[in-house]
C-alpha cells in the first residue's frame, strides 16, 4: 500500500503554518461498498478538515522508500 502525504496550511495574516501528516491504511483492503482504503482516506480527512473551518490545498503521494519523510 502507498501512504498519502497531506500537507495543510494555515495562513493567518503575519505567518504561515504547514503540517505534513503521513497516513497508512489499514490493511484491510477494499470495503463492502468497493471504496479502497486511500479513497477513504481521502474523505474521512476532507470532512474533518472542513468541519474545523479548513481546506485542503495540496495533496501529494510519495513514491520513494517507506519510512522517508517528504523532505529527505
């Protein structure tokens, strides 16, 4: 499985915050409705971003070497 990397910004007006959270999912394949994980991934983490007042600006998957951060 291929980890999805989001990273989300929070632009006050003087300075700029970026997190980087790296997800995996479990390994428990495909649902009952045919939804693989990462697409689940992916609307569990829209929702609760908005339900916080945010947005998502950039999503980036990482091809390299598990375990590697984005910036190594």
């Amino acid at each position: 499985m291929r980890a999805s990397e989001s990273s989300i910004s929070s632009e006050p007006a003087h300075f700029k915050i970026r997190y980087v959270v790296t997800l995996h999912p479990e390994p428990a394949g495909i649902d009952h409705l045919g939804r693989d994980p990462i697409y689940r991934l992916r609307v569990a983490l829209k929702r609760l971003l908005r339900s916080f007042g945010l947005r998502c600006v950039h999503v980036r998957e990482l091809n390299g070497t598990p375990g590697k951060g984005a910036d190594r």
